[in-house]
C-alpha cells in the first residue's frame, strides 16, 4: 500500500523567501507522485507531477519539485514567495499495477506569506 | 467551458436524512472520483467509477452510496448511516490513464445540524 507524509502542517514564511514544502512517500511499487494547491473554499489544482521522464520537474506558479529515491521524497520548492502563494498544498502518490488513477494524499501543509 | 461543476456550495441536513451531492463533468473523462475533506486530514476516497455502470469502494465508503448511469455524472448520497457526515466534498474526474490529472470541482460544503 502507498502512503505519503507531508511534514509540517503549517509552513509560514516573508514574501520573497523560499519556500520548502516536505513530502515524503511510501510506495511498494515506483510511485507516481502529484503537487495539488487549494485556495480557500474550492477544488484542488494541479501544480506538477512526477511520471518518471525526469527527476527533477517544473510546474504552474515558479513551483518545482524534485524526486529523489534514495530518499523517498518529493519536497515542493520556489525561490521567492508571493503574496498569492498562500493556500494548502497536498503532495498525492499514485501507485501503478490495479492501482491506476488512485491518488492518495497527504495531510496538506498550509503555506502562510506575510509581508 | 469545460469543467467539473458541483452543487450546491453549501448544504444543510437535519440528522437522519439521506442528502445526494451532485457532480457533473463535461470533459468526456472515464473516471469519477468522490473525495472527503477535513481539516488536517487531507482528502480521502469515498468512492470511484472508471466506466459508466460501474463504481468501487474507496477508503471510507461506510456511509455513503453513489451511481454511475451516465458518463457526465456521478452523485454522491450521503446517507443517515453516515455517522459525522459534516465535511468538504470534492469530486473530480480524468480519463483513467494512469499519471493523468484528476480534475476538480469547487466543491459542497455539507453541515448536519
């Protein structure tokens, strides 16, 4: 069974710091591996996803986040935090085999931005 | 456009009564999903279908019942079993593949009063 732990439920940094979103995960077989952003009161976007092409993956907003097996980790990162940032962020894993197209998620971690 | 649409936003229950949440796509996906929402505990799968006509049970299903008899919809019932059914609802839907994004709606926010 895949599981994924999101360390830290509440992350607050100043605009124009780095952000630095954990997530760890746990996956009998080569894991798929999703970064959703919530704003309050709706649906979940995509930000970016791994799917094994490159370890190393770029989304929507200056968001990257990088695979790293030897560390079962698949941390959220951008450089310089904007205001508009602010929201939950959940880290999801998707295992193949009869699996496919279940997502597990994370707890969620919220990003707080101040000025 | 094309989009998951959810309604109501907001839904108010008395204790004891069934309640259905109602979810339609017009993306053409294959795949439905029903997730719950509450604070600090991420989201969790209720139910999914990957064709009409057909569904599973997720995570949580105790509670809950669903039905697929059109690719565009797929409600949710939130039943008098349900024993703390207050929660976010979110549906989203994708064609299945595996990687592919899941697609969300805005959700229906469910109170039991």
């Amino acid at each position: 069974a895949q599981s994924v732990t999101q360390l830290g439920s509440h992350v607050s940094v100043s605009e124009g710091a780095l952000v630095l979103l954990r997530c760890n995960y746990s996956s009998s077989v080569p894991p798929y591996l999703f970064w959703y952003v919530q704003y309050p009161n709706q649906g979940l976007q995509l930000l970016l996803k791994y799917t094994s092409a490159a370890t190393l993956v770029k989304g929507i907003n200056g968001f990257e986040a990088e695979f790293k097996k030897s560390e079962t980790s698949f941390h959220l990162t951008k450089p310089s935090a904007h205001m508009s940032d602010a929201a939950e962020y959940f880290c999801a894993v998707e295992a193949g085999g009869t699996s496919y197209g279940k997502l597990t998620f994370g707890q969620g971690t919220i990003l707080t931005v101040h000025p | 456009d094309g989009g998951i649409t959810q309604s109501p936003k907001y839904l108010f229950r008395k204790e004891g009564q069934n309640v259905t949440l109602s979810c339609e796509q017009n993306l053409n996906h294959d795949a439905m999903y029903w997730y719950r929402q509450d604070p600090g505990q991420g989201l969790r799968l209720i139910y999914y279908s990957q064709i009409v006509n057909d569904f599973q049970k997720g995570d949580i299903a105790e509670g809950y019942s669903v039905s697929r008899e059109k690719k565009e919809s797929f409600p949710l019932t939130v039943t008098s079993a349900q024993k703390n059914p207050t929660a976010f609802y979110l549906c989203a839907s994708s064609t299945g593949r595996i990687t592919d994004t899941q697609y969300f709606g805005p959700g229906t926010r469910l109170t039991v009063l």
